[in-house]
C-alpha cells in the first residue's frame, strides 16, 4: 500500500506498510518531504479507509 503525493515543485511516493517512509521523492525539497509525511502520519487512517473502499480489501 502507497501514497502519491504531487506538488507543482516535483512528487513523492510514500509506503504505507510495513511503515510510513519515503520510497521515492523527485523534485521536492527536504522540507516538502517531511510536511508531506507528517500530513500522510496524521491522516493514516483516513487513507487507509479510502485505500480499502477504492481498491477493496
């Protein structure tokens, strides 16, 4: 399970599973990085509930 994270500067991809980290960041500066972790951190169970009723499981 993963997140997309797009932002006119460049994007990331962050694993959700086994843990919360970044798999994969072009263009977003250090600072990007981490407010988008801790946004995906405090939402988790959110994107979690979408996750399973978009892709079921």
């Amino acid at each position: 399970m993963h997140v997309h994270v797009a932002h006119t500067d460049g994007e990331a991809k962050f694993w959700l599973e086994p843990a919360i980290e970044l798999a994969l960041g072009v263009g977003l500066s250090q600072s990007q990085i981490r407010e988008a972790m801790t946004v995906i951190v405090e939402h988790e169970e959110e994107i979690r509930h979408a996750w399973s009723t978009h892709f079921g499981g």
